[in-house]
C-alpha cells in the first residue's frame, strides 16, 4: 500500500499530544488471595473486637477497619483483560500507561480505567452518490477493515475515534470517487471500474493518512459497490454498449482483413488460379461482406463470366 501523509491531502493535523505506553501491571490472582485473606482477618478482627469488652476490643476492632480498607484497595485494582482488549489507565486525568497484557492483572486502585478494543473491526460505507471526475453522478460504497494501534490516541486525540473512522472513510471515498473517471476515456488513465486495485490502494492510503491521528491502522479497503446513478443509468448502458459493439466490429474487421489477406497469398502462392486485380477486387469485396455480415449470407451461382 502506498504511503501517503496528511500533508499531501492538504490536512493540517495537530501534533499528538500522547503515544500509547504500555504497562504490564501486576499479576492478580496473588493480589485476589491476599484480597482474601484480608477480608477473612478483618471479620475475625471484627468479631473479636465486638466480643470483647474494654481497651481490647477498640483496639481489635480497629485492626478490623485497617483490613477492611487493605481489602478494598486490594481487590478495586483488579481487572480482567481480554484477548482482544486494553485497558487505558488515567490518574487524576493524567495519562498513566496501558495494559495490554491479557489475564488478571492488579494495578493502582486509584486509576481511572477505560476499555478499549483492539479487535479488528469493519466499517461499510452506505451507498454515497458522488460525481466522478468527468461530472457523472454514480453511486460508490467501500468497506475499511481497521485496527486501534495506538489505544493511548484514540482516546485522547479525538472525542470519538468510531465516528471519527466512519467520517473519515466516507470524506476519503467521496475523494478518490470525484479524482477519477468511472470509464477511462484513455487506456493509460485510471478509472473506478477497470483499475480496481490500484484504486483500493490509494483509498487504504488516504484512509490511513486520515485517522492516524487517532492511533487507527487500516488493513485493507475495497470497494463494495459502484454504479452509475439511476438517472443516467441508461444512458450510460447504451453508451457502453455502443462502444462494446464500435470494439466487437472492430476487431471483426481486423480478423477478415487479415482472412482475405491470407486468402490471396495462399491462391497467388500455390497458382492455382490467376486473378487480376478487378477479379482480385470482387473476391476481397464478397470475402468482406461474407466475413464481416451480420446475418447469414445467401450464396448466389454465376453462371456466366465476371464480365457478361
């Protein structure tokens, strides 16, 4: 896939402000057992300290509450991370590292976390009716396959970073639709129907220039529907097969002349009749009619000579 950065689309994209860092956390099945434990010796402290009475008791049931909070801040740091996902840690709305390390993991229980995915998504466009560059209206959806790289960007960077895929895609095919021909005029020019991969390859890279801001990775992209617009849908269908039927006896006519060609080389070599060139003029005019013909042709017999 071509590189192509958001200089050359004319974007001017602030520079970001923060890059994903990853932290790893601590493993949290010790931490969920020493959660236990904890829990287990503040409902013994708590129990011995209502049981007793005097100095003894306050002192146990203090130990209690000391658990009881060592418990909460053992167990709050926990989370489970998926296959598939991160967690965004934020510490009093500063930015504290990622966690993409799958299982059980401990961290600070004074984070503030946020799920992300990092699975591979699809997003398809609707059926956007733009005009080509020849000014025809026709109708294009593509499909964006595309991955979260950088979970720490398309958290901060942007409000949104789904919607900010999904606009971005459609301004990006809206773009290549109006840059390019839906038919190429010239054989060395581009256009939407017939160079397919060298036009879902400019569509990936423009795509990708755009949502890099948000730490989003484009896959692939490929055009899932192209058509002209209903209002000139049989106009153009005629055109195109006029211009498939202009081909067809073009090519027809290059064959016979070459069988007509080939037809008096072949007389002329083996002599086996001589023709002069009125004779020779009669025989490649009926040869063309029977070869380039529409229809059956009738063979008529000439009884006499070609000049009576």
């Amino acid at each position: 896939m071509p590189d192509m950065d958001a200089n050359e689309l004319g974007l001017e994209l602030p520079a970001p402000q923060v890059r994903e860092r990853l932290t790893p956390g601590a493993p949290g099945l010790g931490m969920l057992a020493v959660g236990l434990l904890l829990l287990l010796g503040a409902a013994a402290f708590l129990v011995i300290g209502l049981m007793q009475s005097g100095g003894g008791g306050a002192g146990f049931f203090a130990l209690g509450v000391l658990c009881l909070i060592a418990t909460w801040i053992a167990l709050k740091g926990l989370t489970a991370v998926a296959p598939g996902e991160a967690r965004v840690l934020q510490l009093f709305g500063r930015y504290a590292g990622t966690v993409r390390k799958d299982g059980l993991r401990w961290v600070n229980p004074f984070y503030n976390l946020r799920k992300i995915s990092t699975r591979i998504r699809n997003h398809e466009t609707a059926a956007l009716k733009v005009n080509d560059a020849d000014g025809n209206p026709i109708e294009i959806a593509a499909v964006v396959v595309w991955q979260v790289a950088d979970t720490a960007r398309a958290v901060f960077e942007v409000d949104d970073f789904v919607a900010f895929v999904a606009i971005q895609t459609e301004t990006a095919v809206r773009h290549i639709a109006n840059g390019y021909p839906y038919d190429a005029h010239d054989p060395s020019q581009l256009s939407l129907r017939d160079n397919a991969d060298e036009i879902t390859a400019k569509l990936s890279a423009e795509v990708a220039a755009r949502v890099e801001a948000a730490g989003v990775r484009i896959v692939e992209s490929r055009i899932t529907h192209l058509a002209y617009a209903p209002e000139i849908a049989q106009a153009m269908l005629r055109r195109q097969q006029a211009n498939a039927v202009v081909a067809a006896r073009q090519r027809i006519v290059e064959g016979a002349v070459g069988m007509v060609k080939l037809a008096l080389d072949q007389l002329a070599a083996s002599e086996v009749v001589a023709l002069d060139e009125e004779r020779k003029a009669t025989m490649v005019s009926n040869l063309l009619v029977v070869l380039c013909g529409d229809r059956d042709t009738q063979p008529v017999v000439n009884a006499g000579s070609l000049y009576s």
